[in-house]
C-alpha cells in the first residue's frame, strides 16, 4: 500500500526578500518604495510564472506590516467589491479575466483610490493597451507606471529550484534539475508546482529525488515527458 505523504513545508509567504529578482530589479525597487508610501498607480504585465503575483503579495504585506490596510481584488473575487475606507492600498490581479460587473467595481475602485490618496496597484498578462477592458479602465490602468516582467533565465531557475528544494529538505541532483528546465517552461509557477508534486511522489514511494523516479511518476500519471 502507498503511503500517503504529509506536508511538512507549507509554502512560505511572498516577500520581496524572497523573489529571485533576475532582470525585475527596476520593478521590484519601485515596489519596495511603494510599500513605504504611495505614489502613481502601477501596473505590472508578463506571463505567467514571471511573478507578478508574487510581488503583489510582497507589496501587500508589506503595506500590512507597516500597520497599515490592503486590499485584494481579482477575477475570482465576485463583484461587487466592498472598498475599505481605510485601505491604504488597492489591489487588482488578474486583470485580463475581469467580467463586467468586475470592471465596474475596479473603475469605482480607482476613483475611491483617488479621492482616500490611496496606491493602485495591478497585474495583467498583457500591456493596459492590449488589454480586454472597457476603456475608462484601460487608461486608468495605464495612467501610472508599467513594468513588464521578465521570465527568469535559466541560471536564476536553478537558484529558485535549488532554494525551494533546499527549503523542503529535498536533494535535487544536477540532472533532475536538467530533466525539468530542458523539458518544461520556466514558467516558475509550473516549476515549483512540478517540484511540490515529485517531492510528495518520492515520500508516496519512499525513495530519493532521482530522474527514474521522476519518469515514473509521469508514467504513473500517464503523461510521460
């Protein structure tokens, strides 16, 4: 009978500290100064896996920890929203996937944002131009300052990998780490999901992180690679 694995390494919460900056050093410092006080709205773009919501959070909390109040809007958040007057910053992710009745609620989101001196800040995968919004939104989007993202190349996905294995208690041999950055996206996200999955694989078998068993598992699952 397979053992069931335990989780022993919830993951940790998104920081500045812990984001592999690569070639985002312009976007994560303008985010740290936003953290400290709020200035123009900004808007950060780039496929998935490249961080965006990773640096969102980062602002958040540390707008939180500061003492102050966030909040958080996206497409799985159902309009309509309800403002915090207190907020000190706004929040909206996954602008792409807005409904209507969500881009009613993140244009009033802006004008209370303005009217409290409160930060706007947001993610989409695309530019605020190329995004499928109804104008007023679009520009308002726009208005401030818009960094996109760039993927990690191939040496900081290593250091992601090798951190977060390092954090599970996992060695991960220089030709698994091959194994998965030849053969998948560097999709961050994908990585580290690919990750948590062969880590709670090889407890379910009680062996160690090797290519074998890496294969095995998508045998098992029936999407060899």
């Amino acid at each position: 009978m397979r053992q069931i694995p335990l989780s022993i390494a919830p993951r940790p919460l998104a920081t500045f500290d812990n984001f592999i900056t690569g070639a985002n050093a312009a976007a994560v410092t303008q985010l740290r100064t936003l953290a400290l006080a709020p200035a123009a709205p900004v808007y950060l773009w780039g496929p998935s896996g490249s961080g965006k919501t990773h640096l969102l959070r980062a602002l958040s909390g540390a707008v939180q920890q500061r003492g102050a109040h966030a909040g958080w809007f996206d497409a799985d958040v159902a309009a309509p929203w309800h403002l915090d007057e207190s907020s000190s910053l706004f929040v909206i992710d996954t602008c792409e996937a807005l409904d209507e009745a969500q881009q009613r609620a993140a244009f009033a989101l802006f004008v209370a944002a303005v009217g409290q001196g409160a930060q706007v800040a947001a993610a989409g995968t695309v530019p605020p131009v190329d995004l499928p919004l109804r104008e007023d939104l679009r520009t308002r989007l726009g208005w401030g300052l818009v960094f996109g993202l760039q993927p990690l190349g191939e040496s900081e996905a290593r250091t992601a990998l090798r951190r977060e294995a390092d954090r599970r208690g996992i060695f991960l041999p220089d030709e698994v780490m091959d194994y998965l950055l030849t053969r998948f996206s560097r999709d961050l996200k994908h990585l580290m999901a690919l990750l948590e999955r062969l880590d709670e694989f090889a407890l379910s078998e009680q062996r160690g992180v090797t290519v074998p068993l890496l294969r095995k598992m998508f045998e098992d699952s029936g999407a060899l690679s």
